[in-house]
C-alpha cells in the first residue's frame, strides 16, 4: 500500500506542479534553489526525483527499484502512476 503523502507527491510531479523550489522561483517566491537534502545547486523535478542522491538511495532500497529504471523526468509521467496505483 503506497502513503498518501508519496501518491500526492507523486501525482503532483507527474502535473508538473511538485513545488520544488526551483518551481517556487519561477511564481515569484525567491528562494534558495539548492536542494534542502544534498545541498546540490538546483533543486528542480529531474533532481527531486532522479539525480538527488537520497532519491538515489530511496529508488533502490524500494520494492520498485527492479520495475524503474530511471532515465529522464519526462518518463515519470509515464511510469510513475501506474506503479503507484
């Protein structure tokens, strides 16, 4: 069973409407951009979800890391909701 917080996430990410901060910069909030749990320099949704090193970590110890393979954000869209639903 998938939380409602990873399936409201999730389904945000997949309108493009995950507030990242990156996002958050773009509607006029001027927030730091770098990502709040790798200190990376941009936190955008191809780094929430794809490059981030804790994304990273937490796709692999899932039980969906043997069905993601995770190349481009715009897969997400895709892939994501039918393995949540």
């Amino acid at each position: 069973m998938v939380s409602a917080l990873a399936l409201e996430s999730s389904l945000r990410a997949c309108k493009d409407i995950l507030p990242t901060s990156t996002k958050l910069n773009t509607k006029g909030l001027h927030l730091d951009t770098s990502c709040p749990l790798c200190l990376a320099p941009v936190d955008d949704i191809d780094h929430t979800f794809l490059t981030c090193p804790i994304a990273v970590q937490s796709w692999a110890l899932s039980f969906l890391n043997q069905k993601v393979q995770l190349q481009s954000a715009d897969q997400i869209t895709s892939w994501l909701p039918n393995l949540l639903l």
